[in-house]
C-alpha cells in the first residue's frame, strides 16, 4: 500500500483512511474503484480557530505561519515525502520560505478548513521536534547569597582534598558558585517572536498564578546530597537537596502553566524535581570544549563524596524573584541573563 495514497472507506458521506491490515482485499479494491479524492482529516477543530489571520489571496484561503528554519527540514522530509503526504492529506499547498521571507510558511487551499488542517499538522511536527533541539531558556530560581556562595566553595575545597583522588573527580565538574540556582523547566525558543511569547507568558504566569499565592517571599533551606542515576559510582549530575512544600506547590504550577501552552515537556515524575545542581559532567564538556564521553554520557565516583558530605549544609536563600533565564549567558551580577524577572 501506498501510504501517502491510502485506501478510502466512504461511511455517510465521510471519508476514513484504511489500515491494509484491517480490511480485506475486495474491500479495499472495491473502494479504489470510486476514484474518491485525497483524504482529508475532520476538521471538527476549525470552530475553535476564528481568531486565525486567514485571509483570501487569488481566490484561495491563504494562512502565514511563522516557523523557525531549524524546522523546515522535519517539515519537509527526505525526498519531500513528509511535505507531500501534508498537501496530499489536506488538499494544502504548503510553501517552505526562502532565506528572505522571514521565517513565514505560506499555506494557501480552496477551502478555510485545508487551510487550518495543514497548520495542525505543522505544529504537530514542529512540536515534536522542538523537545530535540538544544536548550536556549529555563525558568530559575537564583540560588545565591554570601552564606550559600561560601558554604558551596567550602564543600568543592573539601570534595576535591578529599576525594580528588576518586575517579572523574576534577574541579571543571563544579558549578559556578554565582550560578546556582533551582530550574523549574527549559524552553527551546528558536526566534525573537518566540522569545516574546515566552516572555509574555511568563507575565500572564506571574499575575495568574504566583501573585494570587501571595508568597511575598520564601525561605529556602538546601541541606544534604543526592544524584541522579541508581549508582552512586556513576553519577552524571550531584546535587543539593531542597524541601518545601510551599515552594513545591508553586514551582508545578508553573510547570503546568508553560506545560499547556506547548512549551514545556511534562516532568519525569508527578512533581518538579527540587535541586540546586553542584556537580554536572556537562560543565566539564562545555568547559573543555570536546566531546568526552564515547558511549553515552561520562559520569563520575561520588561514593566517597557521600560518605563524608551525604548531609552538608549549604544554607538558606531568601527567594523573592523567579527568572526566565537565557541559557549560555552571564550577566553583570555573574548569574544568567534574563528575558524577565517575576515577583512573588
């Protein structure tokens, strides 16, 4: 079978797509037979998408989507097949912009609905493929003062006097002492209306769901070790402990918030996971500038780091502010960059 010239069953005027290896050969001849058209999807969502900047161009519906470049490949596909099974299941026409037309995908049909179907379809591609794109901006939570600053280089002083010897163990792993910090959630935002998105949505988050907590402020205490694999002679990313079930509250919230619109991924488990990193092998990547593990990722031996260190105290943060911070930056203060600062 053909599949991006599916066999059709026609049911009270609608049109289904045929899984060969659900029907039989005389059906599916049978159906071939009536020279049906392509295959159009129910547009049962097309009430919900007046507010769409549809407009008539020549005759036809014509829809400009703007799309990041780094999708255009995914969009398209080898030899074209993901962009003709597209058209072909919308009746769409779907242009691919040149370097020149401002990242704007032209989607023009004789019908509104193939219009907003081949938008769907597009985002439904692009949205998988952005959770595979490098991290540009995560929601933070500064995890900086001059009492958790000291206590977190006396813990690396100790950790690499005592425990220097442990394999993987090197001063790159360690995080910079004006960068730590607590992460709610990452965003991969390719271009400048994205970045604004984000931004604008952060606002709507901090009037809609932090202020309504009317926190004012939090006291933060982050005492004790833990890591993320099963072994601790294997571990990729050490860090410090943080319980608070105020914090907790607010922080999924706000996951679920960005979550619903499309721009976060769901968390691995029921909650964010509360942690300020220490020690990350991607610092030492990143630092060094080389790929430096072969097979996966390159992990350390912490057994002894939690033998002597398992419950250090690093202190309380006084936390008053959350950051949409930009990845890869460094401001005047030493921390991320910010595209905005919301108030609790």
């Amino acid at each position: 079978m053909d599949v991006l010239r599916p066999s059709i069953l026609t049911i009270d005027g609608r049109q289904y797509r045929l899984n060969i290896g659900d029907v039989s050969s005389d059906l599916i001849e049978s159906q071939n037979q009536q020279n049906l058209s392509p295959y159009i999807e129910n547009n049962d969502f097309e009430e919900d998408n007046d507010d769409l900047d549809i407009c008539m161009d020549g005759g036809q519906f014509s829809l400009k989507l703007e799309v990041p470049d780094v999708f255009y490949g995914l969009i398209i596909g080898r030899n074209r097949e993901t962009l003709k099974s597209i058209e072909y299941q919308t009746r769409a026409r779907v242009k691919i912009p040149g370097p020149k037309d401002n990242y704007l995908i032209t989607i023009k049909g004789e019908q509104r609905s193939q219009v907003v179907a081949a938008k769907y379809k597009i985002e439904s591609i692009i949205k998988r493929g952005r959770f595979k794109q490098s991290i540009t901006h995560f929601i933070s939570l500064p995890m900086v003062n001059p009492t958790v600053v000291e206590n977190f280089l006396t813990f690396k002083e100790q950790v690499l006097e005592n425990c220097g010897e442990s394999r993987g163990i090197s001063e790159l792993l360690f995080q910079d002492k004006l960068r730590l910090h607590l992460t709610i959630t990452c965003f991969v935002l390719c271009i400048q209306s994205e970045i604004k998105r984000a931004t604008n949505l952060m606002k709507e988050c901090e009037e809609t769901i932090i202020k309504p907590m009317n926190l004012k402020s939090l006291d933060i205490y982050v005492r004790g070790l833990d890591y993320m694999n099963d072994d601790p002679s294997e571990v990729n990313v050490l860090y410090a402990k943080v319980n608070n079930p105020e914090l907790q509250f607010l922080v999924d919230k706000i996951q679920i918030f960005f979550q619903n619109c499309d721009l976060a991924k769901p968390p691995r488990s029921d909650h964010v996971k509360l942690h300020v990193t220490l020690m990350n092998t991607s610092y030492m990547e990143n630092a060094s500038n080389i790929n430096i593990h072969q097979n996966g990722r390159d992990t350390f031996d912490a057994k002894k780091i939690f033998e002597l260190y398992n419950d250090f105290n690093f202190g309380t943060v006084h936390l008053t502010e959350i950051h949409l911070s930009q990845c890869y930056t460094t401001d005047s203060n030493g921390y991320y960059k910010f595209s905005y600062v919301a108030t609790l």
